[in-house]
C-alpha cells in the first residue's frame, strides 16, 4: 500500500494546531480568509473566539503579523497600522485586515469602526458573526436573532429569548459611502476568496460580515455546520448579497426554492423552546415573516413564497389583535 502523501501546512496563514471547538464556523471563514489575503498583510485581531483560539499563549498559528487588540478597538489599530505603513512608505502590496466578533464589531467596536471607515483608511474589516458574545459564555449581542435563547436573553416563563431584531450592521456600514460591503457566510466557503479578492480590488474601506455558525452556543451539530448556514439563506433569514460602490447584487437564489424557516430553526437549541407550545408557533411565523420581508427586499415581491406570504399576513393580523 502506498504510504499516505502527508499534509503541507506550509503556505498556511492560520496553521493548524488553534484550539476553536469542533466544527466551528468562525475558524472556517477566518483561515479561508487569511488564505486569500496571504502573508503580506498586517491582522488585527480584537479579543473573542477567533482571537482566543488562534493564540492560545505561548503557541500561535498565525504566520503573518497578527496584533491582538482590546475589545473594542481592532479597527482603530488597524488605522493605526495603515498610517504608520503609509508614513514608512511600505504600503506596497500591503494589506490591512482587522477582525472580530460580532460584539466587538456591532457593539463596543462600532465606534471605531464607523471612525476608520468615515476617514476612508484602507483596510479590510472582518466581522465573523457567530450572533453572539460566545467566548464569554453566549450573552446576546446586536446581531442575535429574535427569540434566540442566549445566557443574557433566557427563553422560560416570561421570555421568549431575545426580543430585538437583528440590528442591519452592513446597511450601517454601507451608509459610510465605502466601496464595499459584503454578507457571506462560513456555509458558502468557496464564495469567501471571491469575496475578498473583490473586496481587496478597491482601496478604502471596505466591511465583509460572514455567517459564522457556532454550535456551542447555537446548540447544533458540530457535523451539520455547513449545511446550517446554508439553510440560514435558504430560509431568507441570513441574505447574502454584495453592495459594490453602491450597487446591491444578491446571492443567486437557491435552485430548489426558498424553504420553510422552521427547517433552520429547529436542528439548533436556540430556538428549541420555539417548538414546545402553540403560542411558539405563532413566534415562528413572526420569524418566517421578516424572512419573507428579507426575500422580497433582495429578490422582489414575485419571488416569496405562498407560505411566507401566509405568515406575513398572519403576523399582521396579530400585530392588530394585540394592538
Ligand atoms: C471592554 C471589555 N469588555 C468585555 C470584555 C470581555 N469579552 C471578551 S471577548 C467578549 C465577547 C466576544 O464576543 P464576540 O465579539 O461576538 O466574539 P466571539 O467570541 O463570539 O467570536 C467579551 C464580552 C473585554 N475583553 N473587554
Ligand atoms: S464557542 Fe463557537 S465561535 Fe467559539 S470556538 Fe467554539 S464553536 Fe467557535
Ligand atoms: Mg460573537
């Protein structure tokens, strides 16, 4: 038999050997990502999984310059960073990349975010959004869907878990008039190198969000990751499109038609106490319905289902009992 051919790591930009949990859609976006940029770039990094995992001390997998920044600051330092690489004159063929959580990005990173992207710093900025503080055991952030169940937005008794909507952080980003913003996910995995090759043909600033499932704190199959995430879109509840210079172009449809939101719901625990009581029917047709506003916002009127269109107008007829 013939001896098996070994695995060479070594052109990787993240190495193997970080420590993310088993199946972890965050690592996956993150390593095709640095792959695509490569190594002559400088990453910062705020502090979340992704920064945890990555450099657990003393060891790191990252063979590129990696800075690990606060909370709340990656995109401040990776300003920092392009200024002093300008000032040094060695910008040549040097890339900026910062990244973190959805927290640190939507949340506490905002500010410095919106800042380096209103001074029109060339950077990319990458938010793997797992929507949720999951290093910090899964408090809710911004970008965590409605009724999902996290430490800080316990479904029970009086609670149906998180009761905000997702905060729009792309429409956010795209209003700073940057050349690019991009949603994709850890599901589309060889969509991501397009993306960031796209994203890196513009100077500017320029914001990739990336669906990044997590199946600890989403309470999923480790296995089911990809398949998860594709689902998300599938669903309408994730869409996944591009504003270039402005202009929004959608992810192609899937083939087989938009399905039932129930069919990504219900494989994570999050959502589990969705499924327990008729009144959690009527939550899930609240979410089938802002999945049928997502549809018709990216792909028109004419492409949302009969079914969402039935939730649509179930939800509404709620809306106004309660009112
Ligand atoms: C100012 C500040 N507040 C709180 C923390 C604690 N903290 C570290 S990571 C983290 C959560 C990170 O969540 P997110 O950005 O979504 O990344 P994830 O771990 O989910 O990848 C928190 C609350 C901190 N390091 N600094
Ligand atoms: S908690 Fe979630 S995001 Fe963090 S390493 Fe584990 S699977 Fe990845
Ligand atoms: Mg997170």
């Amino acid at each position: 038999m013939a001896s098996p051919v070994p695995f060479d790591y070594s052109d990787r930009v993240l190495k193997p050997g970080y420590t993310s949990c088993l199946g972890c859609g965050e690592a996956l976006a993150m390593r095709i990502v640095a792959q695509t940029v490569g190594p002559k770039a400088v990453y910062t990094n705020c502090t979340g999984c992704s920064e945890i995992f990555t450099s657990r001390y003393p060891t790191s997998s990252w063979s590129a310059p990696w800075i690990h920044s606060l909370f709340e600051n990656s995109a401040a330092i990776a300003s920092g960073v392009y200024y002093a690489l300008k000032h040094k004159g060695k910008l040549e063929g040097q890339k900026v990349i910062a990244m973190g959580g959805d927290g640190g990005t939507a949340d506490i990173g905002l500010q410095c975010l919106s800042g380096a992207a209103e001074r029109g710093d060339d950077f990319l900025y990458c938010c793997w959004d797992n929507e949720a503080y999951m290093n910090t055991g899964i408090q809710r952030s911004s970008l965590t869907p409605l009724d999902a169940s996290t430490t800080t937005s316990p479904s029970g008794k009086v609670s149906w878990g998180n009761d905000r909507p997702k905060k729009d952080m792309p429409a956010i980003m795209a209003a700073h008039n940057i050349p690019y913003v991009g949603v994709g996910s850890c599901g589309y995995y060889r969509e991501l190198p397009r993306m960031v090759k796209k994203a890196l043909s513009y100077e500017g600033p320029k914001y990739l969000q990336v669906h990044a499932v997590c199946p600890l704190g989403w309470r999923s199959d480790p296995a089911r990751t990809c398949d998860l995430a594709r689902l998300a879109f599938e669903t309408g509840c994730y869409p996944l499109y591009e504003i270039i210079e402005g202009t929004t172009t959608p992810h192609k449809p899937p083939k087989e038609g938009w399905k039932p939101v129930q069919e990504y719901l219900k494989p994570q625990g999050r959502f589990r106490h969705l499924f327990r009581s008729a009144d959690g029917e009527q939550r899930i047709t609240r979410i089938q319905a802002q999945a049928a506003a997502n549809i018709r916002k990216f792909y028109g009127d004419d492409a949302v289902p009969d079914f969402a269109k039935e939730a649509e107008k179930k939800a509404k007829e709620m809306t106004t009992a309660q009112a």
